[in-house]
C-alpha cells in the first residue's frame, strides 16, 4: 500500500555518481559497450572523478537500456543515433519516430519476403538431391557453383 501513498508525479530518481562496472550491471551490458557507444557518441561524454574514473549518472542506464532494445527490433547505431535526438524534440519527434519506425517494420517485411524465397529454394533444392551417389551430381553444390538455378 505504501506505493499508493507517493504521488504519480513524484517518481523516485535514478542515484547519480555511478560507476562504470555499476551502469554496465544494471543495464546489462558489458563495459565496453559503454565506452564504445561513449565513442560513437550515444551517450554524452560523462565527467571524470578526481580518480579519473568517469562519473555517471542514473540516466545513463535507461539510455543504455533504450539503445539496447533498439538494438533488438533492429535498428542501426545512426538510426539509434536519430532515434535518441528525436526522444527530445517535442515538435516533430513523435511523427519522426512512428515515420522510423515504419519504414523499419518496411525493411523487416521486404527481408522476411527475401528469406522466404531462399527457403522456397532451399527446399527445391533438398528434395532434388537424392543424398547419395558423386559429388559432381549433387544439385546442391551444382546450384551453388552457378550451375543450376533453383
């Protein structure tokens, strides 16, 4: 019930001053990637302690994890890139991203179509060869030398 008592509006904030091995754990991903994606400027360059270790904040993890799942659907670093600058821009941003996001689901379609045809071949190809008898014969190695086509 306790969570009933604290307002919608009040959410608690992300800790600030967390180190790269803790970032990585909690975004699930491994500490090179931080810096990889540091580099390729997905995250904003974080400050360095006196230390030298760089000093991250809460919010790191949440656009490591938002970097993460678009990763999953499919998009690209540049689209990821374009994704996280539209994030915050409150005028066209939503439009954008649903647009990005479109001609993604486009692209995966257009592929399923491709491997879809390749598995039609695939198995012409399967049931023509009878699995035995001289290599020479074989319609699959025929057709991947450019001999037949399937």
């Amino acid at each position: 019930m306790g969570r009933m008592d604290t307002p919608a509006t009040t959410r608690p904030t992300a800790p600030s001053h967390l180190t790269i091995g803790e970032v990585a754990r909690r975004a699930r991903v491994g500490i090179d990637t931080i810096r990889y994606y540091e580099r390729e400027g997905l995250l904003p360059p974080s400050p360095r302690r006196a230390s030298g270790y760089r000093d991250f904040g809460g919010d790191t993890v949440e656009r490591l994890r938002f970097i993460r799942r678009a990763k999953d659907l499919g998009f690209s670093l540049g689209e990821i890139r374009e994704l996280l600058a539209l994030s915050s821009d409150r005028e066209r941003g939503v439009r954008d991203v649903k647009r990005r996001a479109q001609a993604r689901l486009a692209g995966i379609e257009e592929r399923i179509r491709e491997l879809q045809s390749v598995r039609r071949g695939l198995k012409q190809l399967i049931a023509a060869c009878p699995g035995h008898g001289p290599l020479e014969h074989c319609p699959i190695l025929r057709a991947l030398g450019g001999e037949d086509r399937a």
